[in-house]
C-alpha cells in the first residue's frame, strides 16, 4: 500500500514543475471545469478565480468547499488592495489599481467588519528562525543568508559551520510527495557524519577531535546547478509571488527533482565533499571515497512502459468518473 502511495505522489512531479507537460494542462483543464461545475451561476468568479500562473508554482490545494463556500451569497470576495485597517473595519482601494502609499483619500473606500483574521502564512524562508547559529568566523549564519539567499550542500550542511546539520533546510521542500521522505534519508546521511566524529573521540579515548564542513567549491556548484534547474521549473513562474522564493525572487525552499533522486543523492557521503580538520582525520582516511548508506526503496519497481500503460489507463478511469458524476447535470440542463 505504502509502495502505491510514493507512486502516486511521484507521479505528480511533472505536473508541478514542467508547466509544458500534458499533466500539468490535465491540471489546468480539470480546475477549469471545476470552476464552472461548482459556480454554474457565477460566471463573474470564473475569470478572478482562474489562476493566471503555471501549475505548481504555489502549493496546490485539494479541497471540495473552497469553491462552493465563495459561492454563498453571503460571501463576497474582495480583490481590491487593502491600505489600512482602522477601528472599525479596514480600508480598501475603490479599484484593484495598485495604488502608491499615500495616495489622495477619495480612492479610498472604507469598510466595516467585526472580526479581521490575518492568514499571513509563517517565515518560510527564514531558516531556524528564531535559532541564531554562528560559524567558524564569528558571522552569523542568518546574515550571510540575507546576502546570497539560504543555501546548503544538499540542503543539510553548510560551510564555515564544522559539525552542523540540519533537517529539512534550503531546497528540500516539495510540491509533489511527502517531506517525510526526504527527512528518512537526512537523518541517515547526518547519522554517518555524527557518528564519524564521534568515532574519532571514541577510538581516541576523548583526547582528538574531528570537524567537519562542506567545501565553498562543492557547495557553491552544487547550488548553482539546483537554480538552473529551479529557474526553468514551474516554480519560477514571475506570474506569481509564493513561500517558495525569498524576496530577491531566488528558490530557496524546493528541490528541483524527484523524491527519489534526492533520496539517491543522500544514499552516499562522498567525503571529497568535506573539509576534514582536526586530528581524529585518520578515521575518515580510513574509510576511503564514499560511504555507501542505501536508502529505503517505498515505490514498486515497475518498468517504465508498464507505468505508461497504468497511468493512461488510470487517466481513462478518471475520465469516466467524472462523465458518469456530470452525466445526469447536462441531462437536468
């Protein structure tokens, strides 16, 4: 079960990222359809509620009453740009022009309300906010981000930081599968390293030490090949603003690939990735180029012709479904 379930997230990666791909036009059309079958009497909503950028570029969202609850007629949505909120309700601009601060009051109208809700989303891009780590060199961690935008080698480690790892860092977010699994195959690398510095305390009888940090050449190619491939995704879409970008427009959530390739990606530690310092370095000699971890294999291994042959069939019965769930509404109509 668990198997078909990576399979059928895995299956979504194209969907998300590659905005020419037949899945993702699948995705246009059934929001399309979507739209018109759940507001029939809303035409208006149709256009403002039709999103103006490539699937995948935000987060995605599976609901079955985001649509019907606009529709209410007790709900009205407003688009016009908020310019302040006052005592008694809030400010909004009298069209969706996007005015400059200050501008005169009579392209103001003013609302009131009883109760606001912020959904203002949380500090996405802020990694280990509100934890202040400082490397090597005294600088902290959060200002050389604010200057070159997070990032990681693999989105764990970072140089000028010995023996620091983290869990679920820069790049590793995604928009298709699970970050369970991406978190499964961290933990294991950065066991490998924990446990190497400590071997070199153990076999050492606590008298050397061992620091480890990726090198600025390994990590610094490693991020320049992820943003090539990030900037030709789904996710950099300029149509839309999301929590996956900082405010310089870089990617600093997602990963560009599937969740197995990350997965494959961490299955190693290719110690030539490291700065090895310290005079415990001898156990990491010892254990040559690369130490082989393996990762947990969750999807079926079927041959790529034979999930070609599911995935239009499986295409075919979703057709259908949703034929026989309209059928009866266009004979009504």
């Amino acid at each position: 079960k668990r198997a078909w379930q990576m399979d059928f997230r895995e299956s979504f990666f194209h969907a998300v990222t590659d905005h020419t791909s037949s899945f993702a036009e699948q995705m246009r059309e059934w929001n399309r359809t979507k739209l018109r079958d759940e507001l029939p009497e809303r035409p208006e909503l149709w256009d403002v509620l039709a999103p103006k950028y490539h699937p995948g570029c935000k987060r995605s969202v599976l609901s079955d009453d985001y649509y019907p609850a606009l529709g209410r007629e007790n709900v009205r949505l407003e688009t016009r740009p908020i310019v302040g909120v006052t005592e008694t309700g809030v400010r909004v601009a009298k069209d969706s022009f996007a005015y400059p601060a200050g501008f005169e009051t009579e392209f103001r109208t003013e609302e009131e309300y009883d109760v606001l809700v912020l959904a203002t989303g949380f500090r996405a891009v802020e990694f280990l906010h509100p934890i202040r780590v400082t490397g090597a060199r005294g600088r902290p961690l959060a200002e050389l981000w604010r200057e070159s935008g997070a990032h990681a080698l693999y989105g764990v480690a970072v140089p000028g930081l010995p023996n620091f790892g983290m869990l679920y860092g820069p790049n590793t977010n995604l928009g298709h599968n699970s970050i369970i699994v991406m978190i499964e195959a961290q933990s294991r690398y950065l066991a490998t390293l924990i446990g190497t510095v400590l071997e070199a305390r153990r076999k050492s009888e606590g008298r050397k030490t061992l620091a480890l940090a990726p090198k600025e050449s390994v990590t610094a190619e490693y991020n320049e090949r992820l943003q090539r491939e990030l900037n030709a995704s789904s996710f950099a879409d300029p149509n839309c603003q999301s929590w996956y970008k900082d405010d310089q427009g870089r990617i600093t959530n997602n990963w560009s690939r599937n969740a197995i390739e990350y997965q494959e990606l961490l299955a190693q530690v290719r110690w030539g990735d490291y700065e090895v310092e310290g005079d415990g370095a001898e156990v990491v000699r010892r254990k040559g180029e690369v130490t082989k971890l393996g990762r947990v294999v969750e999807e079926t291994r079927v041959p790529d012709a034979v999930w070609m042959g599911l995935s239009a069939l499986g295409t075919a019965a979703l057709v259908g479904g949703m034929a026989i769930r309209w059928l009866p509404r266009l004979r009504a109509r």
